[in-house]
C-alpha cells in the first residue's frame, strides 16, 4: 500500500513539475506600457475668448 501511495504522489509531483517547473517568458516594462490621451480632444476647448465679457457686459 505504501508503494500506491509514493507512486500517486510522485505522479503528482510530475504534473506539477510540468505545469509549474518554471517560470514564465519575461514581459519587457516597453510592452506593459499603454499609452492614449487623459481626455478626448474637444475643439471648443480653444474658443474661449477672454474679451468676450467685455462685450457683454461694458458695451
């Protein structure tokens, strides 16, 4: 019985081995890096016009 019982286990340990014996393929930080703008571009951003309170208000 204990031959069953070392024989299960080092099947076991086999798979593991295959699954797990080693480490993954290095990812390089330039592949991990995703880049895209913070916010969407708006084009009324620069319509702003700083005088334009002056022709509300003063004229």
């Amino acid at each position: 019985m204990k031959d069953e019982g070392t024989a299960e286990n080092s099947a076991a340990q086999s798979v593991r081995q295959q699954r797990f014996g080693k480490l993954p393929e290095r990812v390089r930080p330039e592949d991990m890096i995703e880049e895209w703008p913070a916010v969407d571009h708006d084009p009324a951003r620069g319509a702003y016009n700083p005088d334009e309170w002056l022709v509300r208000y003063c004229l």
